[in-house]
C-alpha cells in the first residue's frame, strides 16, 4: 500500500514541477518548505527539502484519505539512485530505487499558450509574477521570482514530466516556480504546489546519510 501511495505522490511531483537535472550547479545552501495538494486522490503533504553541493534531502509528511506516511527520500549528487527510508509501527525500512523508475508514464502536455498575465503576487516572501499556460485540455498557472538564487535547472530529476516549467525554460523565462496549479477545461484543481519560504542555512553533511 505504502509503495503505491508513494508512486502516486512521485506522479503528482513530477506533474508540478517539471525541471530536468538532479545535479544542477547551485551555490543555493538551505532549506525548501513546500505544500502539495492532489484533490483526485484526497492527497496533501508537507516537503521540507534540504539542498547542498549537489545533494538533495526531500522529508515528506503526506496523508492519502485518512492514511498518514512520513519518510524521506534523497538524491546523492551524481548518483543514478534515489535512496529513500519509510517509517511506520516504529521501524524505518531503506529502499535504493533507480532514478529511471521513479518517473511514471505522465502524457507529456503540450501547451499552445503561454503568456505573462501581469498578474503579481508575494510568495513566500519573494515577489512572483503569474505566467499562464493552456494546453488543449488543461490550463496552468506559474507563479516565478527573479528574486531567488534558485533558477530551474535546481530541482531533482524525478520532478521532469508534465512539462510545464520545461515550456517556460524554452520560451525564454527565466526565475524560480513558486507556486504551480493546474486544471482542467472544465475548472476543476488537478494539481497545485505551493513554497510555503525558502531559507539559507547551514545544512549538515550527515543530513545526506542513509542509515540502513
């Protein structure tokens, strides 16, 4: 049951996020807190996400319906592994999962449109401009910042289907996705993530070890 909750969460982050490099070159050193919400599947969780030289530590507190599931999955820099450890009844379980199986066969959307709707906002603290985005079936809104370090190349590769931060990439925009929601035609939420702030800090070494 864990596993496929675990796929569907991975689904749902690789839907929102859409960047194509596990080990982008940042000089970013801190700490990500963002939410998720997939309303399909009555899904939410919290990720507290650590980034350092390269690496990347994503602490994952997710409730599917009344079922609750804390584990923590990281991406070792220039490994073609995820490692990922769950806790449940009071006992942790390690789990070194290939990079290649952790994106699921996510249609890959195609959008006709994407335009700067002027629309600004403060997101997390950093001042975000709307960008929207319509496919034949779905519509997308990208809230970006020019204001963070971060760019688009700084997230893992297990968030690179969907396509949605890829079209903006070859259209020439430029910051960081702060807030990501799409729907249907129809208006109904598919999908929505949100960085909640983003702080610089000194993060340990020993925060990337897999304690098996």
């Amino acid at each position: 049951m864990f596993m496929k909750s675990f796929t569907a969460l991975c689904c749902l982050i690789c839907l929102l996020l859409g960047l194509p490099q596990l080990n982008a070159q940042t000089t970013f050193e801190g700490k990500i807190v963002l939410d998720l919400d997939n309303p399909a599947r009555n899904e939410k969780a919290q990720i507290n996400w650590l980034i350092k030289n390269g690496n990347h530590k994503l602490t994952f507190e997710s409730k599917i319906e009344s079922q609750s599931y804390d584990y923590y999955i990281v991406f070792p820099k220039g490994s073609s592994n995820m490692e990922m450890v769950t806790f449940a009844n009071g006992q942790s379980k390690h789990y070194s999962i290939p990079l290649s199986e952790t994106v699921p066969p996510v249609p890959i959307t195609h959008y006709e449109e994407v335009t700067n709707t002027g629309r600004k906002k403060k997101i997390g603290g950093f001042d975000c401009e709307e960008v929207l985005l319509k496919s034949a079936d779905q519509t997308s809104f990208c809230w970006i910042t020019k204001d963070s370090e971060l760019s688009m190349t700084d997230l893992p590769q297990m968030m690179q289907a969907g396509n949605a931060i890829a079209t903006l990439k070859v259209k020439g925009f430029k910051g960081f996705p702060m807030a990501l929601s799409t729907y249907t035609m129809g208006g109904e939420l598919l999908y929505s993530q949100e960085i909640r702030y983003i702080q610089i800090e000194q993060v340990s070494d020993s925060e990337f070890e897999i304690v098996k």
